[in-house]
C-alpha cells in the first residue's frame, strides 16, 4: 500500500532537486557578479538554464509534475532569470549610468516578474492548451542574451570598454519590451515530434561546438533565438500585407 505513495514522492524529488539546482545557480551567479567575477556569473545563469530544460523534461517524462513542481520552478526562474541577470548586467555595465543603470535593470525584474505572472495565469486558466509558440521572448531566453554578451565581451574583448555600458543600457531595455510584448517564439517542441533523428543530430553537433568554444557559441545561439521571433513576427505582419497588395483574379 505504501510503495505507489513512496514511489510518487521519489518521482517528484528529482525534478524538485534540479529546479533547486537551479536557484544555486542562480544565487551563485549574484553573488559573483558582486565580487566581479562577471565570467563565472554568466556560467552560472548558462548553468540554471540547462537545469530548468532538465527539470520540465524530468518531471513529465516520470510522470511526476505538480503543481507545486511548477510554482517552485516559476520563483526559481524568477531568481535565475529575472534577479540574477540584472544585477549581472548592473554590475557589469550599468553601475556608471547612475539612476539609470539601476532603473534599466529594476526594470527588467519588473518585466520578467510581469512575462511569468502572465504565462502561469494562461497555464491556470487553459491548462489543457498547448502551443508551439511563446507569447513574449521567454526569461531564459532573455537571461540567456545578456550572460553571452557577457561571456564573448569577457572572452574576446572586441568591443571598446567604454562603448560597452552604451550597447547594454539600450539592450537591457529592448529585452525588456520582449519579455511583455506579444512576439512570437519558439517551443522547438514541434520540430522535436516532426523530426526527431534530425533533432538528436543537430543537438549533438551544437553540443560538440559549445565545447569547443562556450563563448563564441553561446553568443551566437543568444542572438539567434533573439531574433528568430523577431523574425517571425516581421513575417506575419508582412505576409498579410501583400496579400492585401496582390490583386484578385479575374476570369
């Protein structure tokens, strides 16, 4: 009688384990940013990224989701994604702008706080539906950016010191718009269901290319999930247009 009830809080332990795996990354990461260690703060937000895909992954292929999984994951995204990349970014490149800095980066709390309130609600409300997009560029994605920047300025120094704080105040304000803004992003889960083998290799081989070189890498794989719901977004907005442009048949 006792082994189902053993056997579920077992199942519900593992993932539990990586979403707390998560928040030490993310506490690790504050914590380095303050002593200046930006290089190793930036690993850490890598780090709670890969516990947080692990942690869902887990739990659903165990069977062992919860609605307690899924609020303690949402308060650990909200350290390593929301608090943990601000202070990063603050201490990194903001600090000389003053107020500014600290209301740039108060401001990214405030808009990833706002784009997990609005996806729990839509989980609460509509349980049972389920999406190949994102609405709003995710917090890890978000978080995601801003630890590459940092890993490929830290690492290749290309460029200027002082140009440095110009390219993050506007960056950390732009992610931020993303965050709460209706842009559409990708789940990959459909990619995953359609093409499975190509998935596996694909997966292998950017995984081989982090190893080899984690900061050039990183950045790119940050850009590029930046901007493809840019570039989705641009695509559905034009698509309708020249439809409207192209004129009817006539017969």
């Amino acid at each position: 009688m006792n082994e189902p009830v053993a056997r579920r809080k077992g199942v519900h332990l593992i993932p539990n384990l990586l979403t707390t795996c998560n928040i030490i990354a993310g506490f690790y990461c504050i914590v380095s940013a303050f002593q200046g260690r930006f290089e190793q703060a930036a690993f850490a937000i890598v780090a709670a990224g890969v516990f947080d895909i692990l942690d869902g992954r887990v739990a659903r292929a165990m069977g062992g989701g919860s609605r307690f999984g899924v609020e303690y994951d949402s308060l650990a995204d909200m350290i390593s994604f929301g608090m943990a990349p601000a202070l990063l970014m603050f201490t990194w490149a903001l600090d000389g702008f003053g107020r500014v800095g600290w209301a740039a980066a108060c401001l990214y709390v405030i808009c990833a706080a706002l784009r997990l309130a609005r996806y729990n609600v839509h989980q609460i409300e509509d349980p049972g539906a389920k999406s190949d997009l994102f609405t709003g560029l995710p917090s890890p994605g978000a978080a995601g950016m801003i630890c590459t920047l940092v890993l490929f300025q830290e690492q290749y120094a290309l460029i200027n010191p002082s140009v440095v704080p110009m390219i993050a105040l506007p960056l950390v304000f732009f992610l931020s718009f993303l965050l709460v803004s209706n842009v559409p992003y990708g789940r990959g889960a459909q990619r995953e269901r359609e093409h499975p083998f190509l998935n596996l290799v694909s997966s292998v081989l950017v995984l081989i290319a982090i190893v080899a070189e984690p900061h050039l890498v990183l950045f790119i794989i940050g850009v590029t999930y930046t901007s493809s719901g840019l570039y989705r977004w641009l695509k559905l907005k034009i698509r309708p247009a020249a439809k409207e442009a192209t004129p009817a048949d006539s017969h």
